[in-house]
C-alpha cells in the first residue's frame, strides 16, 4: 500500500505543475502570469477534489464500468442507426438520442459493476478473468486478534493468506493500551506491540501498516471501512464486529469459529488417555481437560486425582457453556504417575 504521505505529495506536485503550466500558457496568450497560474491551481485542486471523492473506486471497478459503458454505447449506436425517427425534425432526433446514449451507457455501467468475473464469460466466450496465485486476498487485522497471539502460527501454516494488513489507527489503539495505567491493559497492549513485531521479522509474513484518511466513526466502523476499500477479509476474534462486517458484505473471519471447528470429535466410546486435575461435583467423581479446554468427568475416578488414566468415553452433553463429556475408567485402569 502507498503511504498517505507519498500520496499528499503526489496531489502537491501535481496542483505545483499545473499551476506552473497555467502560468506559462497565460503567459503566452496574454503576457500575464497570475490569471493562469490562478486557474491552473484551482484546475489541480478540483482534480485532486475529484480523486479524492472517487477513492473508494477500485481499477477493476473502473475497468468494469469502462467495459459496460462500450456496451451500453454499443446497444445505443444500433437503436439510433435504426431510423425510426427518420421523420421527425432533426431537432428532435438529436435530444432523441443523447438520451438514448446517456440512459444506455448508464444502465451498460451499473449492470457491469454489479456483475461477477464469471459472468463475463457469457459475454466474451473463451475468455475468463482469474486471480493470480501470487496475489492472495489480504487480511485486515483488529486488535483483539493481534493480541490474541495465534494469528502468526495460523498464517504460518499456508491455511490463511500471508498478506495481513494492520490499519494505523489499530496501531494507535495498541499504543494508547500500551500507555495505560492499568496494568491489565498494558500488559495486553504490549503483547499485541510485541506480535507485531514479531509479524514483521517473519520472512513469511509480509506486513503493511496502512494509513487509514478517514478518522470518523468508531473502531469497529473503520475496520469495516478499510476492509471494504482494501477488498480484502477482515480477521477477528470479535463475534460483534464479524456480524457486523458481514451485514455489509464484507468477508470477515472470526479465529474463534475456527477454533471451534477443529476441536476434535469425541464420540462415545472413544478410548484415551487423560490427566486428571480436580475433584468432580460428586464425591466419586475427577475432572480432566481435553487440549482445547473441554471438560471431561470421569465416575469413580477420585482416588487418582493428579494422574493419567485410560478412560472410555461414556455420554457428551452440550451445555450452555460448552461441551461436557462424562467418561468411565477403562478395566483395567492403567494408570501412571
């Protein structure tokens, strides 16, 4: 991604040239300098004013509505060469077909940019526009997931693209927790300041720290902003912020729902081997944890708190907190220290 500071003096230098062209042609035509430097500026600033209304206009979006406009010109060209106002004035025909041309090459633009790649194919045969494999889908990051800490492993493994973008005022946010004189938050945002880091020495990993230009609306809003600007996912591990970026069709990833997904499969009868840690709820009964924290409650199993047993699966219950698993000790119990 360009820094904005890059872009600022883009649009500077390019209000500086033709304030400088403006000036020269006045010049020429009228030997005076201010009247065309005047308009040259004013010219550069209205086209920068422009650019930056159109900011959330992609090239393929652009490409698309071009692609669209030539065929709503196209369609519009044959219903005015068909003469059917031959006998009218040509007055009348004239405004006859600017509206013809200007409500086709509307309609051709609209129905082009709400159209699927695929779709093109229907219109172009033999012809279908792909995405690159060198160019995956980049991730829009929050804070809550840098914190978390598993997005660097998860990217790792090749399962999620390796293109994350980390918008700046997510950066700020990490600062200010950082700065913070609750010692809870600090320690959260110096954790989220240290993966990052981390994120950005990894060969693997390729970090942008994007400049965000709108300061309005909440975190949450922006994030849904930068994502729908960027046309890449957004990754979180807020349950509140992914419904909210999907009711405006922006794919968000929620870490937790894959966590949820790959927790293993127990069924009953399924035999393993399990610490036990605590006392259960009865007098006879132990606890243990499965690797991603489920319960498991193992009946007549008291007496071998603090060792690791062979159990056989007996009944699963979902509950309102989670998975609860009850098991039974495998006869014979074998059991180690």
């Amino acid at each position: 991604m360009t820094p904005l500071s890059t872009v600022n003096l883009l649009r500077v230098l390019f209000v500086t040239t033709c304030g400088v062209i403006g000036a020269l042609v006045s010049a020429e035509l009228i030997e005076k300098l201010i009247p065309g430097l005047l308009f040259g500026v004013v010219l550069g600033l209205c086209v920068v004013l422009l650019d930056r209304l159109l900011k959330g206009i992609t090239l393929r979006a652009f490409s698309s509505a071009t692609f669209g406009l030539l065929l709503g010109l196209i369609f519009a060209n044959l219903l005015s060469a068909s003469q059917i106002l031959r006998y009218q004035p040509d007055e009348t025909q004239w405004w006859v077909r600017l509206v013809i041309y200007v409500v086709f090459a509307y309609f051709g633009m609209m129905l082009a940019m709400r159209s699927k790649r695929d779709e093109f194919s229907l219109i172009i045969p033999y012809v279908r526009f792909t995405r690159e494999a060198s160019e995956p889908e980049p991730l829009v990051v929050d804070t809550s997931a840098i914190i978390d800490g598993r997005i660097a492993e998860l990217c790792s493994t090749g399962f999620l693209s390796r293109a994350l973008i980390v918008p700046r005022f997510v950066l700020t946010e990490l600062q200010m927790l950082a700065d913070s004189h609750d010692p809870v938050k600090r320690e959260r945002g110096r954790r989220g300041l240290d993966i990052l880091n981390q994120l950005q020495r990894s060969k693997e990993i390729e970090l942008t720290i994007h400049e965000s230009e709108s300061s309005e609306g909440s975190v949450d809003d922006r994030l849904v902003r930068a994502a729908k600007v960027l046309q890449a996912r957004l990754l979180t591990n807020d349950n509140s912020l992914c419904q909210v970026a999907r009711l405006q069709q922006v794919t968000a990833l929620n870490l937790n729902d894959l966590a949820r997904a790959l927790r293993p499969v127990v069924l009953t009868g399924d035999e393993m081997e399990l610490h036990l840690i605590k006392e259960g709820r009865d007098p006879h009964q132990a606890v243990g944890y499965l690797p991603d924290g489920t319960m498991i409650v193992i009946n007549h199993a008291r007496s071998l708190i603090g060792k690791t047993v062979k159990i056989v699966v007996s009944s699963t219950l979902q509950t309102a907190g989670g998975r609860l698993i009850f098991g039974e000790l495998k006869a014979p119990a074998a059991v180690s220290a």
